[in-house]
C-alpha cells in the first residue's frame, strides 16, 4: 500500500520516474542497464482504443512511414494497420506487432511525459540531460501475448516503460568485446546489418516488466524480449544523443575506409581523426533532420554513393 502511494504521490507531482531500487543504483551511475518504477501505468496513458486513434491520426496526415505492423508474422500495409488492432482487439491474433513511432510530435501529452521524463534524468545524474539530447524519438509498441523481439541493438539511449501487459527483457553489456565488436559497430552503422548473436555469450540479464516498471537500455546495448501471457503494451522513450551521433558518423567513415581495405583508428583513439571523420559526415548530413534516419543515417547515405558507383566500375 505504501508502494502506491508513494507512486501516485510522484504521478501527482509530475515525475515519471518513481523509484530506483538501491541495488539498480550503481549499474545507473556505471551507465549500465537498470531497472526502476514509473508512474505512467496508473495514468491508463495509452489504451487499444488510444493506439487505434493515433493510427488514423497518422493515416489522415499519410505519415505512412511511422506506422509498422504485423499479423500473422506477416508485414501489413501502413493503410491496414488498423486491422492489427482489431485483431487484437477480438482476441483473434497470432504473432501480431504494432510500432508507431514520434508519438510524442502526435500527441500532447507524450510530448509532456518526454519533458518531465527528461527533467527526471537530469535530477538523478545531477547533469543537464536536454541539453545532451539532439531529440527525443518516443515509440510505442503494442504485442500479442508470448511475441518474441528478436536480438538487436539501438542506436539511442533509451528508457522502456511497461504499461499494460508483461513482458522479460534480456540485455547485455555493449562494453564486453565478445557481445558487441567494434566491426559489429561499423557495419551496423555502415549498412545496418544486424548485429550477430554470439552462442557464448548465454541469454542475457533478464529484467522481468510488469505495468509500471521501465528498464534502461544503454546506448548500442543488444537485447531481445520475451512477451508474457497478455496483450502488451510498452512505451519507448529513446534519446538520441549529440556524443551518440557523433560516434556514428565516426563508425560509418571508418566502415568504408575498411572497405577500401584501409585500417582506420578506433573512436576515441586519435581526437584528430574523430574531428576529420565527423566534418566530413557533418558536410553530407541534412541540415535539419526530421526523422531518425535523417538524423543518423542521410551524411552515410551520400558518402555510400561514389563507393557504390566505384564498385560498379572496377566489379569489386
């Protein structure tokens, strides 16, 4: 009973982040993965009903582009993802997936949730977060009961906070060499390959999510999720971060510079270099990037172009 008070006494102040558990305390301030309570399951924030509005919203505006679902296992049109929610809604689903994603441009009150959220950081690393973040990139997720996320890593620092439903998610270290190598890095950046599972590695540190729990994914983190026996429903709030997207360009300079069977240094290993390699993606980049891809992918983009018209000249 104290427990709900004291979350609905934080829901009432405006903080998002409830608690952290003093054993979670030191692997936050190691910039590992942890585990804390939120605020934002008692709120019923999001419901099927509220996922179904945010859809149309999205398809009157033909933003097509945020909205990715599945049946079946199956990729759905953009124009039908509304037949996933009724799927899920009759109880009539088989691995079905929902993910719309800058919810917070969409709706006012994520926009609100991401703010304080963000402040919320800022109070428990005693730093100023907001100004560390070139924009904040908040997805939701909506999932059939015992749906499996496959293994991946993200490029944002990210916060999932579980609202409806259970779910385990299963991270591990991006710091250890035998989970994430740096030509894991490139590539991912280079070409977004995905990043390979390595057998030895085992399963990783499950954090089991009930509605009000969050966990913290590291920046580059690899993990997978297991689903629980319900509907679930989980908000993802990524922070795509100015030394995150800076460490990019220098990954995707040094993918072609080892395609061109160069050895290139290491981030971090040469500060002249890093400079040189962030420049010139900072040349090629959009301006003033909308979108994620935007953001991380657009200066890769154009630098991929002579390479690629190289390959078709000289057949390598």
């Amino acid at each position: 009973m104290a427990h709900n008070t004291a979350e609905a006494r934080s829901s009432a102040n405006g903080k998002i982040i409830v608690s952290i558990a003093s054993a979670q305390l030191p692997r936050m301030r190691s910039v590992n993965s942890f585990g804390f309570r939120h605020s934002l399951a008692a709120r019923q924030l999001i419901t099927l009903d509220g996922v179904e509005e945010l859809i149309r919203h999205y398809q009157s505006q033909k933003r097509y582009n945020l909205i990715y679902s599945l049946i079946n296992s199956k990729e759905i049109a953009p124009q039908d993802a509304l037949d996933a929610v009724a799927a899920l809604k009759s109880s009539e689903y088989t691995n079905t997936w929902i993910r719309l994603t800058q919810v917070d441009d969409a709706l006012p009150e994520i926009r609100d949730v991401t703010k304080s959220f963000i402040q919320d950081l800022s109070d428990l690393y005693g730093r100023n977060i907001e100004a560390e973040v070139f924009k904040p990139f908040v997805t939701l997720f909506v999932s059939s009961p015992n749906e499996i996320t496959p293994y991946h890593f993200d490029h944002t620092w990210n916060f999932l906070l579980q609202l409806k439903g259970t779910k385990t998610v299963y991270l591990f270290d991006q710091n250890d060499p035998q989970v994430l190598c740096q030509t894991d890095l490139e590539n991912w950046y280079g070409r977004h390959c995905p990043v390979p599972k390595r057998e030895n590695c085992g399963d990783g540190m499950p954090y089991f999510l009930h509605p009000g729990d969050g966990v913290h994914h590291p920046v580059n983190a690899p993990h997978w999720v297991q689903n629980g026996p319900e509907i679930s429903i989980s908000l993802s709030i990524g922070l795509c971060l100015h030394e995150s997207n800076r460490r990019a360009k220098i990954h995707q300079v040094n993918y072609i510079l080892r395609k061109f069977g160069l050895n290139p240094s290491l981030p971090s290993a040469s500060s002249r270099s890093d400079r040189l390699k962030v420049s010139l993606l900072d040349l090629l980049s959009d301006r003033q990037p909308d979108t994620f891809h935007s953001a991380v992918f657009s200066g890769r983009d154009r630098m991929m172009l002579p390479y690629r018209a190289a390959r078709k000249v000289f057949r390598f």
